[in-house]
C-alpha cells in the first residue's frame, strides 16, 4: 500500500474515532451543549497540534509564521470535524439511536475527506502564502 493511502485511511479513522467517542460521551448524558464544545475543543487542538508539528518539521522553519501555519491547518481540518459531527449529531440529540453513532462518524469523515483535500489546497495557498 501507498504512503499516501496509509495517511488517507489514518485520517479518516481519527476523525471517526474522535467525534464518535465525543458523541457516545454526549448522547449517554444527553448533552448538546458539551458536544458542540467539544468538536470545538478537538477542532481547535488538533489545528494547534498540526500547526505546531508543520512548523517544527519543515526545512524552512521561519518561511510560513506559527500563527499562520495553525490558522491554515484550522481551515484545513474544518471538514473532518465537523462533517462528522453533523453526521453523529441526531443520536446527541436524541433524534436516533446510540448505536448508529460509530457508523454515523465514519460516514462522515468518508464524505469529508474529499472536502478536505479542497479546503486544504485553498487555506494553504491563500492563508499560507504556499500554493503548490
């Protein structure tokens, strides 16, 4: 298998898995106000976290700033967390069962990779100034 395919599937799967636990926790206690703060909470640290390790392993550390590398990553990821989340939102909600939630998740992030590539390709070129 690719590299590039290992990363896909990688990406799809912490997606899911992070906003599926996120809303099995949500749905036990019927709380849509801790599950909309927490896809923010995921969103916005995995955009710290990525933005962090762009920055720390390129070869042109000071090129692109810190802060630039993470408001690009924060439009980059937007896809892949809250595509999901709207997907594993009506068990949250009380709209539907708990146990579609995990299916719901993968779902989500299936349909959000394609966006991702996009949103990615657009935030990195006109927020990042480092268009392929």
């Amino acid at each position: 298998m690719s590299n590039t395919i290992l990363v896909s599937a990688a990406l799809i799967l912490v997606s899911a898995v992070a906003i599926g636990v996120l809303a099995s926790v949500c749905a036990k206690r019927r709380s849509a106000a801790l599950y909309v703060a927490g896809v923010a909470l995921v969103w916005i640290g995995a955009s710290i976290a990525l933005g962090y390790y762009d920055s720390i392993s390129d070869l042109l550390p000071d090129r692109i700033s810190l802060t630039r590398r993470i408001v690009t990553n924060f439009l980059s990821i937007a896809p892949l967390a809250l595509v999901p989340a709207a997907f594993a939102a009506p068990p949250v909600f009380g709209r539907a069962e708990r146990k579609w939630i995990p299916l719901l998740a993968i779902a989500g992030a299936v349909v959000a990779f394609p966006i991702t590539i996009g949103t990615g390709l657009a935030a990195t070129c006109y927020v990042g100034w480092d268009c392929p």
